[in-house]
C-alpha cells in the first residue's frame, strides 16, 4: 500500500515551479540577496527582503504560554542581588 511521497520530498507543484525557474535562469533566493546588497535600492524593499530570507536561516518563534500549577497565572518574583 503506497503512503504517498517520502517526508521531506517536493510536492508536484514545487517540483513544476521549481524546474520552470531552472530552465528561465531565476534564482529567486539570489535576486533577494543581491537586493538586500544593494545600497541604493529603497530601504523597505531591502527590509522586506531580508525578513523574508530569515525564515531560512532562523526559524520562526512560536508565541507560548506560561500557566502555573492548576492552570492559575504564573508569579514572577525579581531579586536583586547588590
């Protein structure tokens, strides 16, 4: 019994993308990181290319949070050592 592709393999739709952009020449992650470079480009579009980079590099954080014992609010207490 076939459990489909193996984890971590592209889906159809990426592999379609992605040798469409191979047989143009684009290289999107390239053209973003040239463009984060590039001092005279405008500064938001360099931002926006940079943040979206990251997500490469560093995973995104995951907000969690914090209960204490019983599902009540967590106290925190701060000691300041002199």
């Amino acid at each position: 019994m076939s459990r489909g592709r193996p984890k971590g393999s592209p889906n159809k739709r990426s592999s379609i993308i992605e040798r469409m952009l191979e047989h143009k020449g684009a290289d999107p992650l390239g053209f973003m990181a040239d463009l984060i470079l590039d001092e005279n480009a405008d500064r938001q579009l360099r931002f926006n290319a940079a943040k979206e980079l990251a997500q490469y590099v560093a995973p995104k954080r995951k907000a969690i949070e914090l209960t204490g014992e019983g599902s009540r609010p967590v106290t925190l207490r701060v000691v300041y050592d002199s």
